[in-house]
C-alpha cells in the first residue's frame, strides 16, 4: 500500500552516526524515530514548527503557514 510519506535518504558524517546509534540503543528507539526527533526539534528551535498547531511555517518566517 503507497503511503505518503517520503523516504529521505540520509548518511551522516561518522560523529553523527556515533551520537545516533547511542541515542537508539540507550532509548530503544528506530534510527528512523531519532533522526525525526532530531529534525522535528530543530525545526521547533528555527521557528519553522509549532506543535500546539501542528502548522509549518515558510522559511522567510512570514507568520503564514504553508500546511
């Protein structure tokens, strides 16, 4: 079944993957689940999500959503 999610091909450098394999093993988590923690958290810290919302914000931080 087709799902809408993309697939993001992703090869940190051997630091971020060493950071990555921890966080998985000592959280018992995907690798899949900490990058999207990771990105979801960075994205908070630029302004460009607000998770009350669930609304992404454009990059020129506009104040107008785009979803």
């Amino acid at each position: 079944m087709p799902t809408k999610k993309r697939r993001v091909g992703f090869i940190p450098r051997n630091g971020v993957l060493d950071i990555v394999n921890k966080l998985s093993y000592e959280n018992n988590l995907s690798y899949s689940k900490i990058i999207n923690i990771l990105v979801e958290e960075s994205l908070l810290n630029r302004g460009l999500l607000n998770i009350k919302n669930r609304e992404i914000f454009d990059e020129n931080n506009s104040g107008e959503s785009i979803y």
